[in-house]
C-alpha cells in the first residue's frame, strides 16, 4: 500500500508541473530536397543551387544602421539525407579578423554564425546543446559553447569554404545536425534528414570594419523587440525550415 501511494504521489506530481510550451512556428522556409551533395568549394556551381531562390540576410539585430556598399547579404539552403546546405553571398568592403585564438571573442571579427534547432523545439540552449549556435570564423574554425560553460571547436560538425573577390565572399556549408543529447569527445551519430521534418534555423553576419567590437550582428529572421542578440540563448526566435521534396 504504501508503495501504490508513492507512485500513485510521484504521477500527481508529474501531472501538475508544467510541460515546455512548444515554440510556434513562424517566418517558415521550405527547402528543397537536392540528388547531389553540392561540392563545398566556395564556387555554388552545381545545377541544384540555381534551381533555389535567394532569402535576405537583412535584419540587423545589433548596431546601427549600415549602408548597401558596406553590407548586404542572401543565402540558399538544400538538403539531402545527409546534411543541411547553405550558400551564402556576402559583400562586406573590410573583412576584419584580428583574434587568432579560436575561442577568445570570436564574436567580434568578421562571421557568420549559424543556428540550428535539430528538432525546432526551441528553449533555452546557451550551455547546452538543445539547440547549437556555430560561429563560423573567416579561417574555417567553428566555436560554440559546450556544455561545461566553455567554448568548443565544432569543425566536424560543420565544414565550409569561402572564396573573395574583391568585396564579395562566397561561403558554402554543409552542416550536419545532432540531437540534444550530444557529447564531445565521443562518436555522435548525425541525424539523418527526411521529407517534412522541421528544423530551427537562423543565419547571421558579424561585422566589424575595424573597431574593438563588433559594429552590426545582422540576421536572418525578424526579431521583435528592443534586444534581438537573443539567438545565442533562446532558440525561440529561429524561424522554421520545413524540408520538401
């Protein structure tokens, strides 16, 4: 009897604490399916890409206002069972890199960073891996923070090429994804990608033409509010990729 009480204790419990509320959907992207993974070269030359359209990389989440000639950014996206694709164009007229340690303020040199929700469920992910948030250095190195509050190189998870000319970089990605309950150091096995799956998703550009901190952080998706430098904390705020056929 008192064994029946306890669980019977333990079920009321667990009935009266409250489920995460789901995060809603919203500035939705459905991606197309591609027969090739694209050659990550820098180049964008495969058939696939032009048969996607362009999306703005145009919501400066940080800083002030910017000129065309200074920044302006647009990216692809495709996919396949085995990764996500993103090719980026980026004309930025400084590409300023000053930090050579990886992991010390990756933040304000010139980047991209990447965030991705493997399963869209949003919440809380700065020192966890419920959602990831990759900075993509100009020399390759990719940083987030690991689970121990410490940043972490990330470059199996994510492989890109750049290619510049003149005030136009060229990035190609491939990304693979991975549930929450990943471990550094050890062998994780990458998510295999299918049709209607849902990702959270946001893109965005650290730009910096020469000051001590970053001078734009300008993203992909429309944050409300007066503090858009949210992503690297709150997976709310990615909009949904949905993947298509």
């Amino acid at each position: 009897m008192e064994k029946q009480f306890t669980l019977f204790f333990i079920l009321g419990l667990l009935s009266c604490t409250p489920s995460k509320k789901a995060k809603e959907d919203h500035q939705i992207i459905e991606v197309q399916k591609t027969s090739e993974s694209p050659t990550i070269d820098g180049r964008g030359m495969e058939n696939s890409w032009n048969k996607t359209q362009w999306l703005l990389l145009d919501q400066n989440w940080l800083g002030k206002s910017f000129e065309h000639e200074d920044f302006n950014g647009r990216y692809k996206l495709l996919w396949n069972e085995e990764a996500l694709y993103i090719l980026i164009e980026v004309v930025d007229d400084i590409l300023y890199d000053t930090h050579e340690d990886p992991f010390k303020l990756w933040w304000n040199d010139d980047s991209l960073q990447l965030f991705i929700d493997e399963d869209n469920s949003g919440g809380l992910h700065q020192y966890n891996h419920n959602a990831f948030a990759y900075n993509i250095a100009l020399d390759g190195n990719v940083v987030d923070f690991a689970l121990g509050k410490e940043p972490k190189l990330y470059n199996e998870n994510v492989i890109s090429t750049k290619i510049t000319q003149d005030s136009l970089t060229t990035w190609e990605i491939e990304v693979k994804l991975y549930k929450m309950d990943f471990e550094e150091g050890k062998e994780n096995g990458s998510v295999v990608l299918s049709k209607s799956k849902k990702i959270g998703f946001a893109l965005a550009y650290c730009d910096n033409d020469g000051s001590t901190e970053r001078e734009n952080f300008i993203g992909s998706v429309f944050i409300p509010g007066e503090d858009k430098n949210v992503g690297w904390i709150n997976a709310d705020v990615f909009g949904t990729l949905v993947l298509k056929d």
